[in-house]
C-alpha cells in the first residue's frame, strides 16, 4: 500500500485527533514535548510530484515540506501530553499520563482548567492514583469522557504500568462541572488507547 511519512522528529507520539478541517493534532511526551498541530497542505501521494520525494534514513517515503507547530507545550500542568480530543465548547481535552491529569483548553490553545486530576496530597508510589493514569481518551456526542487509565506505579524508583492495574474509566459533566472518574472496568494490563462507538 502506498504511503508517505509525515514526520518523523517526534519524541513518544501519542493519539492523534483530525479535525473538520483535515487539521491534523498530535500528541507527544517528550523532546519539546506537546500537542502538535500539522494544519496540511499534506502530499497527494508517495511521489516527488504529490510532494513526497525525500526519504527517511530507512528508504520509506517522507514529505517535502512540513508544516507543523507547537499548538499547546508542555507544562506543569500537562508535562506528558499523550491524547487530544475535541471539547464540546470547541477547544481542547488533553491526557497527561505521569500526573495523571485530563486539562482543558480553549480553541486557541489555552489552558482553561483541570477536569481530573489526582486529589490534593496523592503522590504515585506502589499503588496508581486513585483516578488513574490517563492515556487514551475518547468522548461522545454528549460529552462525556472515556479514558484508558494505564495504571502506573512507582516501584524501586521506576514508573510504569503495574501488573493488572489498568482501568477504563470515565468522567460526566453536570452542567460545565467533571463529576467524580466512574470506574467501568479493572484489571487491565497496558490499556493505552480507547475508541468510541456511538
């Protein structure tokens, strides 16, 4: 099957969200860390003359051009971005799997709030947060937020998924205000993504 790489300088990409406009978003933990936005245009095939003619250091077709920005960095609030999805208000839900944080953003970019995070005082020791370890997310018409918890541990000074301590979670809103994460399933190993079906 023909194809051609867009990029390949991205540290530990995460999920993507394509909007109504082909605008790519993607998420990436590490190495200038962030949600990436890649706004086209993209090549029309794997050829020089629908703009792929480079090629990766493995021979695999790479786009000529690349338009691409940094759309939300990295920050304390988000120091791991791993999922982006779209908002209801037209912004922004973006996962921070190491702080176990969901943020939302405004259209812009912005950081408006926290929608989950761990309760004040929780630290990751040998048990996950109690809210879990967001990674993939999804949401439907309604607005509600689905996420796979990857449940991290901090064990003898090393962070990753326990042992059967993933959980698929998910967060209503009443009104504009996240309720308390709803527990649908436990004792996942590595849950790192989630789609939704409606």
């Amino acid at each position: 099957m023909p194809y051609c790489k867009l990029d390949i300088a991205v540290g530990t990409a995460g999920q993507i969200y394509i909007d109504r406009q082909d605008r790519i978003y993607l998420a990436s933990a590490r190495d200038n860390a962030g949600i990436y936005l890649y706004p086209g245009p993209f090549p029309t095939s794997n050829t020089a003359a629908g703009g792929c003619g480079r090629r990766d250091s493995t021979g695999a077709p790479l786009a000529d051009d690349l338009n691409k920005e940094l759309f939300i960095p990295a920050s304390a609030d988000v120091p791991t971005p791993n999922a982006v999805i779209p908002s209801p208000a037209g912004g922004y839900y973006v996962s921070s799997v190491l702080n176990g944080v969901i943020a939302e953003f405004d259209r812009n970019g912005s950081f408006l709030r926290k929608v989950l995070e761990p309760p004040s005082g929780e630290v990751l020791g040998p048990n996950p947060f109690s809210t879990g370890s967001p990674l993939g997310l999804g949401i439907t018409r309604d607005g509600t937020i689905y996420y796979a918890d990857i449940g991290l541990v901090l064990r003898n000074g090393n962070i990753g998924p326990g042992d059967g301590t993933g959980t698929v979670r998910r967060i209503r809103f009443e009104g504009s205000a996240p309720q308390a994460p709803e527990t649908l399933d436990t004792g996942l190993d590595f849950p790192d993504g989630i789609g939704i079906l409606e």
